[in-house]
C-alpha cells in the first residue's frame, strides 16, 4: 500500500455551487473520511466559500475532485487546477466538457460507431408532433448538460402539451435541450477505474423510475451485482464501455449508464466523469465485487491524480 505521506495536503474539493451541491457533499464527505481511514492528510474544500487560488497557498499538494455537476465536472474547475499546477484526480478539462455535454457526447460516440438511443435537439418552436413521429413514444426530455436526472420528464402521452411542459422544465436548468427515444430494457451502469471496466451493476428502480430520490435516497432500489448477464455479453458490455470512455477522452475514473434491450443490443446514455461516492453510489459498488473497500478505492483514484 502506498505511504500515505507521500500524498502530501490534499484538498477534497465538495459541495460547490452547482444544482448537485447536496449530493457532492455527501459525496465529498464520505471519501475524506476514506482518505483519512487511511492516514491521508484530507481536508474538506468548498468552493462556494473558498476561492481555488488559496489551494495554492495553503500548500495543497493534490486535489480529490468530489464535486458534481457545473462547475465541478464541466471542465471548469479543471482549468482552474491546470493553472495552479495541482495535481487533480478524474478526466481533464477537454474530456470534463465534453462528458458534461450529452448531444455533443452522442455526436462524438455515432461518429465512432457506439450505439446510443436516437434523439432531437429542440427549441421552444419544435414541432413537437415531428419528434414523435420521428422517434414514437415514451419519449425522455432532459438538460443537455445536467446531472443526477436534474430536469428530466419521462413522456408517454402527448394529448395536452406534455411534451412543452417537459421542455420548459429542462430549459430552466439549461437551454440546450435534448429529446431521446426512450429505450425498453435492463438498467445497467459501468464502472471505468485505472483503465479497467468493472464488473457491470444491474439497477431495479420502482415502476422502472430512477430519479434523483431514488437514485440517492430511496432503500426500494435494488442493485445486482453481478448483474445476471452472460459472461460473453457481460465482457462484451465492458470492452465498449472501456473504449466509449476513452472516445470522450476520460481518464482515470468514471461512470457509463446504458440499457440493454431484450434483443441483446444496448445504447449508452452517457459518461459521467465525477461520479457519486455516497452510500448508494455505484463506482464504490462496483469496487467492492472485487474486493476493494472503499478507501483503498479512494486511495487508488487519488494516486492518479495529475496535471495535464
């Protein structure tokens, strides 16, 4: 195991002012605790009520990124760190903006052939019986640069304006907005740490609805792992998900969420570049089915931490 004082200060970077400040907090919480577990020398850093800058003067030798959401994951804070010179754990700032961006995510995974559900970018003058001839009903209607199923609607009928409705709802947490055919199948997410695709966790919501409460808060949600597939599908799953995480140019650790139809082919939804560290979090999960606690796990992503 690495010398823990060879990490040196490390700043765990949490809460911010983004609309996933709850979550990261928890989030951040949970690996300083880890860290300290392990001897590090952790510290919590909020940037709502901290300028970075004094990361610099306060003798920071790396930074645990542990936030979610703008700011936090869009590659903003990663260039802040670039400039400072901090070594920083998850995907640089390219990747982070990219990942953030779920159209441009899809344009850049189509080009390289990774399937992910069809889709319209739309305005406030779309003809909205155009989209649902073009990709039928349900449909999903979500921010194209949120996380935690923030401003997402789920729309199965469209007889009084639910399909304005629903994007009105999006356009208030981003006016980039994004509608997708919704996609019938088994709930599925992968884990990327190290340049290794962990084993697959199979997720089982109620009424098929995994949302921001019981993403985070709710005991019904059930998560399998292993996730019942087939070894040949399981591996197969992982391989694509390992190379859709290199396409965006992510590094070191982070979460793809995909769906895999009854007919054996799956689409990928999206990356997530800083994923939850809570106690419903799935990268933790992940670890643990191959025997690695939780600590170790956030150890092991800070070791990675670098600059450039």
């Amino acid at each position: 195991m690495t010398d823990p004082r060879t990490l040196g200060k490390v700043a765990v970077l949490m809460g911010g002012p983004s609309s996933e400040r709850e979550i990261s907090l928890l989030s951040g919480n949970a690996v300083l605790a880890a860290l300290r577990e392990r001897g590090v020398d952790a510290h919590a850093f909020d940037p709502a009520e901290r300028d970075l800058w004094t990361l610099k003067d306060d003798g920071y030798a790396r930074v645990f990124v542990a936030l979610h959401g703008r700011f936090g994951e869009d590659g903003t804070v990663q260039g802040a760190l670039e400039t400072l010179g901090i070594p920083y754990t998850g995907s640089g700032v390219m990747a982070s903006a990219l990942a953030m961006d779920k159209w441009r995510t899809k344009l850049v995974w189509l080009a390289a052939g990774i399937p992910t559900p069809r889709y319209r970018i739309v305005d406030a003058d779309t003809d909205w019986m155009g989209v649902v001839a073009e990709l039928g009903l349900p449909l999903i209607v979500k921010p194209a640069r949120e996380g935690s199923t923030i401003g997402i609607s789920r729309i199965t009928t469209v007889d009084n304006d639910e399909l304005m409705d629903a994007y009105d709802i999006a356009a208030d947490h981003d006016p980039l907005v994004i509608v997708e055919e919704f996609v019938e199948g088994r709930e599925l997410t992968a884990s990327i740490v190290a340049g290794r695709a962990l084993p697959l966790i199979r997720i089982e919501a109620p009424d098929g609805n995994y949302d921001y409460e019981h993403k985070y808060f709710s005991d019904d949600t059930q998560y399998h792992c292993p996730a019942g597939l087939p070894d040949a599908v399981e591996q197969a799953i992982r391989a694509e998900a390992l190379r859709a995480f290199d396409l965006i140019g992510c590094r070191g650790w982070g979460r793809l969420d995909l769906i895999l139809r009854a007919d054996g082919t799956w689409s990928f939804l999206e990356v997530n570049t800083s994923p939850g560290m809570t106690g419903h979090s799935l990268v933790p999960m992940a670890a643990r089915a191959e025997g690695v606690a939780f600590p170790d796990l956030c150890v092991a992503i800070l070791e990675a931490a670098h600059v450039g």
